[in-house]
C-alpha cells in the first residue's frame, strides 16, 4: 500500500470515529446556543466579538471536515444525500452576506439542522418522513390542480373588488391556502359575499373539497405506515405457520418411515417363506 | 369492411393514440400558463390578443376532440362518466360569456381539470376518493338533519338580536358551518351570550355533536380503505396456508400411495401363494 | 281470541305497515320545510296561518300516533329508547310556549329528529355512535378534572386582570373549551401576558395536554372500529384454517382407511395360510 | 411479631382498606366543590371562613395520610411514582402562600388531580398516555430542532420591523407555536409580508414542515396502539392454528399407532412361524 492510501486510510478512521463525531456534535450545539445569544442586543453589546469568533471557528472545522470528507470520499461523497445536504448548509453559511444577500446571514442558523444529518435517529425520522412522501404525490398532485384552478377564478371573479385578498393570482393562492388551513375563512368569504352574493357556492365546495383532500392525504401517510406493519405481521405468521407445518411434517416423516419398516419386515416375512 | 368502418377505424387509432393524447396535455398545460396570465393585467396589455387566440385555438382543439369521440364511439361515449366531464367542461367554455352568465368567462380555466381526466393516475386518485363517498353517506345525512334543526333553532332564538349571524336560514346555516370548523366560534358565541344568557347550551353542544361527526366521518374513510387493505392480506394469508397445506396434502397422498401399493402387493402375493 | 285483542293486534299491524311508516315520514319532511318557511317573515305574512295550521295537523298525527302504540305495545312501549326520543320530542312540542317557556316554541323542529328515530339507517348510524362513547369515558373523566382544576387556577391567577375571559368558573371554563379548539387562543394569551409575564407556563402545557388528550379520544373511538373489523378478520381467518384442515383430515381419514384396509388383508392372508 | 410491627401491619391495612380511600375520594371531591365556591366573592363574603377551614382539615388529613404511608411503606414509598405525585402536591399546597409564592394559593387546587392517583381506572389512562410518549420522542426532537431554526431566523429576519411578533426568541418562539396551530397565522404572514416581500417563502413551508411532523406524531401514537392490538390478534391466530394443528397431530400419531401395532403383528406372527 502506497504512502498515500494509507494516509487516506487513517483520515477516513478519524473522521468516522466516534470521537471526531462526538466533538463536531458539541460544536453545533454550542453554536446553537451562541446563535441565539446574538438574537439579544444586549447579550451582543457585552460578548459580541467572542460569539462571532466562535462563529467563524465553527464554521472552519466544518469546511475542514468537508475538505476532509471530499478527500477520504472523493466522488462516493455525493452518494450520501446527507453529505450534499451538510455541504449546501456549509455553502450558505460561507456566501457574502452583504447587500442583497443580506437574508443569509440569517440562514447562518441553518447548521444546527446538521443535527439531524449527524443523529443516526434523526436521520431515520426525516427518511421515514421522507419514505412516506411519494405515496402523497397524486393527490398533492391533485390538490395542486384544484388550487390552481380556483385561484384563477377567484381572481378573476373576486379580483377586483376585493384586492387585498384576489388582487393576483400569487395573492389568491396565499388566500386559498389559509381558507385550506380555515384560518379567517368567514371573514373572507362574509367580506366577499358582502358584493357577490353567490359567492358561498365557491368558499364552501373550495373547503369541502380542499379539507377532504387533505383528510387523504393524511389517510394515505397512515395506510403506508399501516401496510409496513402488516407486512411484519404476515411474516410473523407465515413463520408460525411453516413452525405449525414444521412439525406436522415431522410427525408424517416418522409415520412414513413405521410404514417403510412395515413394508421391510412384511418383504423379510416373505422372503422367509419362499426360502424353505 | 366498408370505407366508413376502416375509416373509423383509423380515427379511433388516432385518437387513443400516446402521440395525441400527449399533444392534448401538452396543449392543456400550456393554456393553462396562458390562462393564469390572462389575470395579470400589464402582460393583457402586451401579448393580450396572442393569449385569448390561443385560448381560441385550444378550445377549437377540444371541440374537434370531442367531435372525433362522439364519432368513433357513438353511445358508447357517454358511459363514461370522464367522457361526460369532459364535454359538460368544454360546453361551459362554449356558452355565450356575456351579460348575466359573464361569470362563466372566469369558468374557462375549468378546462385546466381536463387534466385530471387525461392521466390515469390522476383519474385512479379522483375515482378512490368518490369511492370512499358511499361509507359517508349516513354520517353525512345525520349531519345534515343536526345543521337543518340548529339552523331552523339558531335562526328563530337569536336571529331578531343577531341579524349578522342569524337572520336567514341560509345565514344560520353558513355561520353554523363556520362554528364545525371551529372558525371564529368563540366570538360568535360570546356576542350571542351578551343578549341570551344561556346561548352556551346551544354553542357547545353543537360543536361537540358536529365535531363528533366529522370525526366519524374521518374514521368511516379510513376504516374503508383500511378494509380493502385487510381483504389483500387475508388473501395473502390464505394463498400461504392453502400453499402449506398443498405441501402436507402432496406428502400425505404419496404416503397413502405408498400403503396402497403396499396392500396390493400382499393382496398379489396371496393370490400367487393359493393358485399353485 | 277476544275482540279486543283482535282490534290491538289490527292496531299494531297498521302501526308498524310500511304505508303507515312512511306517510309518517313525509309528514315530517313537509313539517320540515313549512318550519324553514316560518322562519321567514315575507313568507309568514302570506301564508303564515296555512303553516300554523298544518303545525298543528302534524302535531296532532304525532300524539295519536304516540297515543296507539302505548295503546298497543303498553309498557313494553318504553323498552326501545327511540319511543323514549319521540315522546320526549312530542312532549315539548306540546308544552305552552308563552312567557318564560316562550323558547320552547323553537324547539318544535326538533320533531325533524324523528327522521333519525324512523330510518333504520339513521338510527344505525346513532346507535354506533352511542357505542364508541363507552371507551372515552375515562379519557373524558380526565380531561374533565384537567378542564376543572385549570379553570379554578385561571380564575384564581386572571380573573381580577381579565374579567372578559376569566371573571367566573364558568367562563373560565368556556374560554378553556375554545383554547383548546384552538379558536383564538394567541390573542387571549398575549392580553393576559401583559399582565403576567409567565403566563405562556399555564397557556402552552394546558394547549399541549388537552390537544393530546382529544387526540386520544380519537384514537380510542378508531381503535374501537378497529377492532371490531379485526374481530371480522379473525372469524374469516378461522373458518379459513378450519376449511384448509378439514381436507387435511380428509386425506388423512382415507389414508387411515387404507390402512385399516392393508391390515384386513394380512390378516386374512395369515388367515389362509394358517387353514390349509 | 414485635409490637412495633404489628402496629404497622395493622396501619397498612388500614391505609389500603376500601373505606379510607373512598373517605379520601370523597374529601377530594367535596374540597374540589369547596375550592370552585372559593372562586366567588359573593360566597366568599357569606361562608368563606367556613371553607378555608375545611380545606385546611382537608390538607391536613393527605398529611397525616402521607406520613402514614411513608411510616409503612419506608423507601418503597418513592417506588411508585403515583406516592411521589401526591407527595409533591400536598408539599405545594404547605408552601407558605404570601410574597412572590403567592401564586402557588391557586395552585392548592391541583390537589384534585390526586382523584388520578387515587382511581385505578384514572391511573391506567394516563399510565397508557404517558406510555405513547417515548414512541414520539425522536419526531418531537425533531419538532424542536426546526421550531429552534425557524425562530431563530424570524428573529433576525422580522424582528426589528415586527417586534410584537418576533422581537426576542422567546417571542418567536411563542408565534411560530401560534403559527402551528394555525391559529391566527394568516394576519401575522400578510402584516409580515408588508415589509418582507419573500415573506412566505418562510410561512408557508413552515406551516407545511411543522403540521406534517404533527401529523406523524399523531400516527406514531396510534401505529403504536394498533401495534399492541396487533401483537394481541396474532397471539389469538397463533392458539388458533396450535388448536386446529393438534387436531392433525393427534390424528396422524393415533394412525402411527396403528401402523406400529400392524408392523409388531406381523414381526411377532413370522416369528412364530419360523420357530416350529
């Protein structure tokens, strides 16, 4: 073995071990703690300069970490979609945050979800969640049809007298949304009604149609998780019966074996009497 | 086969064919981005002209479409309920969109839900959730006959001090809907409490009642599709215990075999053994 | 058979007639629509006195209705709770509506319920309904104590600060029931956190273990239907292995044949051979 | 026996005999009318000293109670975590009430909650409760990894244009619940996105992510209690098939039986017929 791979080698142990993983964890919860410490204008005004410090220590041992990942993985890294996760959170985190860009700065924050792609428990949550998705898409699919549609018209029917709700159609989506949620609902729908009388054969089949949608949504994520359960309980079951048959077997292979024998012994009878 | 039929013929293989079915889809989503700035009065004020001949071009489309089908399958046609959909929403946007119907100008986007009727697996979704409507039906007409009394005894107790809320069937009817989807209940019931003490026995009873009800009707939903998931299991179970009892009915029938082989061997014997 | 006997027992045939049921039952739907009529007072001035009368017609075919079956079914008439429902209903119909019993006359559409007593269906739909309430005794029994001992320490702790929402037990009460429907529970937190800072400790856990306690009747009402379906499932599943080791035992009753068969004929060969 | 112990047996019979509980039952219940009668100044003005007299012998009999049963029960006293739930109860209830501890004389109230201790029906709900939490664990943990980030950011980003919102974390943090729950979110997401155009690129998949985790709380409880019914049905299905397959088992086992005895016939009959 090469110098080289060997040195690669001993990276990829220290990377992967639990105390290099043990110690980046520490990290981000530290970091987390002295996020929120620069949310406070006074906590900033005594300890500014240090929690920035730590900030931008922080954020070294991360690139490190990933330069070292990069090195020890090479291509296998953006196998993993948590590793391209933890690099786009890194990204935004070494962005200029100056002029227009202003907004990540707060985004600085986004590292502590490097929680979850550092918790093998975590991890599993968000896949299960994520696992549970595809099963939803024909009905978002669906629910994203009928969004659509209805906020075309009710921009297009309501738009101009009610601007503060209808006025485009990016304003009419948020508005249908919240009727989805039915936060404030009633006040919309009784301001509308107020210039267009029938204005309830829209709001009340658009939050039948919207809740009802969502219930399956909810439905199909339970059916999923259900079905996963059943699967074990079938295994479960197909394992007691092959036990149950296990034995029966058993018990017809030794009933055949005393017929075997009986058949011997009546083929030794036989052979004795033709000998004489 | 005559010119007619094989004529036809060739139209209906045109018609089913993947290459149209995606030109109408294709065709669909983009009059949809067309319809969606149709709202946007500074893009009218461009390309305003350009938009509204497209809309003409596709709804041409679409009648031809429908013209073809009607052709080709005859009666045929409207055994299917998707075929119906599709022509009730092309007629809509074929009606005259001026004077009192000028609503329906905003009913064009409809067509956007050809969409639904296009991809299979979008018809699949929309075809379980009607589905599932049958299991609600009791639940639903229970709910209706509580929110026809409590409107009739919310319009007569506190209509005449609450006209905003209570003054017409239909208004009682809409405010009680608003209270099951526990929207902007409590102020509500606070306002009616001021001039009817014991407004409360009527505000917390209904909700509970109507709430109680939605919840069921949730559960009726769910036990449905949970049902047709059991029926697949209990097939499953059955194909296993029907596959380990074929095991056991094989070894038991090549055993009887056996014994009867057996028998007949000595019965042979005997027979050999009395004729010299 | 006496003649009396023979004249109840021609009461009761005419009672439970189909005819009879549903000239009752069309009956109710016209009351129905006359009640929402006399909710309207343009209609009321026109034909006002028409509705009162027919009121009355419907009223009177009720008690003579009531007045044969307890002629008929004597006190076997109060075994079924649905006689029960529709006597009491009657009953308040029947009682002065004037002076302070004045709200009664309201009440009058509760006779529309009788729909839910006279369909088998809908009185199906209630009586399973009524079953899933035993199995949330307990968690209602404690949110019961958890609604009564946060009332009387809201009260205690808010009640001189905000009288609108916390003055009395009871309205401390009411405004606990619509936090935990979550009907405008920030606003009443925020005002009563002007006063007292530490308010959200009292705001969030009360939100956090009612809300998980209403989840926990759901879940009991839905594990109730649940099981009862997997009662089903079992049964199935029983009278499949019963099915599946009758012909197992079958195959082994002729397999046992068999041999019983063999040792007939050693026996008799031993027979013949001990003869000669 | 010693004396000493003998008294002490004797005391825990006492203490676990059904008349002293159901006498503390009925202190519980009585003090809980007494402490909700303290909540009004007009009752308060005629009986008050009356009712604090009783809730002082109430407290003192849960004292000598307790010390009753920690004199019976030593160190298992703090075996069972019912004895300390009740201990830390009346402790509160001993605290002196004046000064900045005032607060904790509304909490003599929680006294009630002893009912749950003291009722074994109570006790089994809220043990079952308790029970589902820790499957809830990681997607609560993950709940607070994202309400954390998400309040963090608001604060940056909102919280110098909308302090009434999001001025501290704390303050964040309390909206984003608020936003959770969906209560009053869409006022909060359209003041908000007066002065931050790209406002709901932060409410709305906020809304998405935090309600879809709720949702998958609520299924990991009831996947939970569905998993114990489930571990009951196929313990029900296992005695069904070791039922039906001993059934089998004994048939074949008589017919080896018969085999066997066949077999010893026909050795013990040619072994008597070689000897002669």
């Amino acid at each position: 073995m090469p110098q080289g791979e060997r040195f690669i080698e001993r990276l990829k142990a220290f990377i992967e071990s639990d105390g290099f993983t043990r110690f980046v964890m520490v990290l981000i919860v530290a970091n987390a703690v002295t996020l929120a410490l620069e949310t406070s204008a006074s906590v900033m005004a005594v300890v500014g300069p240090v929690l920035l410090l730590f900030d931008t220590f922080v954020l070294g041992v991360f690139v490190i970490e990933l330069a070292l990942k990069l090195l020890v993985y090479r291509w296998r890294f953006f196998t993993s979609g948590w590793n391209v996760f933890d690099l786009i959170i890194v990204t935004i985190a070494l962005l200029p945050a100056s002029g227009p860009l202003s907004v990540l700065r707060a985004l600085r924050i986004l590292r502590v979800l490097r929680l979850i792609s550092l918790l093998p428990q975590m991890r599993r949550v968000v896949e299960a969640l994520l696992h549970s998705l595809p099963g939803m898409a024909s009905i978002v699919m669906l629910l994203g049809v009928v969004f659509f549609v209805s906020a075309v018209v009710a921009t297009k029917l309501f738009g101009a007298d009610h601007p503060a709700y209808f006025e485009t159609l990016g304003g009419s989506l948020f508005t249908l949304f919240a009727i989805m949620t039915l936060e404030g609902w009633a006040d919309v729908a009784r301001e509308v009604q107020a210039t267009h009388p029938y204005a309830y054969f829209f709001f009340i089949p658009f939050i039948i149609v919207s809740v009802f949608a969502v219930l399956n949504l909810f439905i199909a994520v339970l059916t999923n998780s259900m079905q996963e359960m059943q699967k074990a309980e079938l295994q479960a079951e197909e394992e007691l019966t092959a036990r149950q048959s296990g034995v029966l077997l058993a018990e017809l292979a030794s009933l055949r074996e005393e017929v075997s024998a009986l058949r011997k012994a009546i083929v030794a009878r036989s052979r004795e009497e033709t000998v004489p």
